[in-house]
C-alpha cells in the first residue's frame, strides 16, 4: 500500500503577497506539508488573503535504482576549427592611388 502525504493548494485573493516566509500569487501553488513547520501552516490558514486548500496524495514511489541519464556525454576536449587563422594586419590595396588635380 502505498503511503499518503499531505499536500496545501494555496493561492493568493490579493494579487503578489507573502505569509509564512512564502511568496503567494493568484497561481495556484503546491506545499507538502512535511516540508513546512506547524507555525507555517497555521499562518496559512489563518490568513484570509489566502485560498487554502488540502489534499492527501499517494507518495512517490522511491526507486532505489539510480535514475540513467539518457544524455550522452560531452568529450572535453575542445573541437579543432577547421577554418585557417586569419592575418590580423590590414590587406594592402594592390590598386595604384589616384593622383589628386
């Protein structure tokens, strides 16, 4: 059987709005409450700028296999550019000046 935790619906009424050491907007957010202290979660509910809602939610399963990144991994050695260094002096103009009238 799987195991349940306790998780708080919260979204603010009053637009951008901070309770409990915890920044609210008018986006639903989710809090399990394990992660919160009593003091936290009584100042939540007691603030009535606040749409507090709870649910229970079966626990993620905890996999002891390590999950495999599916990301090959990058070689570190730095990729040769093929493109041939460039001359940082100006290129001379081959084309005879104009004399000036």
């Amino acid at each position: 059987m799987a195991s349940k935790i306790k998780i708080l619906i919260v979204r603010s009424l009053a637009g951008g709005f901070r309770r409990a050491g915890i920044a609210f907007t008018n986006e639903a957010k989710r809090l399990e409450a394990d992660a919160l202290s009593e003091e936290q979660i009584k100042a939540i509910h007691a603030e009535p700028n606040l749409a507090v809602q709870e649910v229970e939610e079966d626990a993620p399963a905890k996999d002891s296999t390590p999950a495999k990144d599916s990301t090959p991994a990058k070689d570190s050695t730095p990729a040769k550019d093929s493109t041939p260094a460039k001359d940082s002096t100006p290129a001379k103009d081959s084309t005879p000046a104009k004399a000036a009238k």
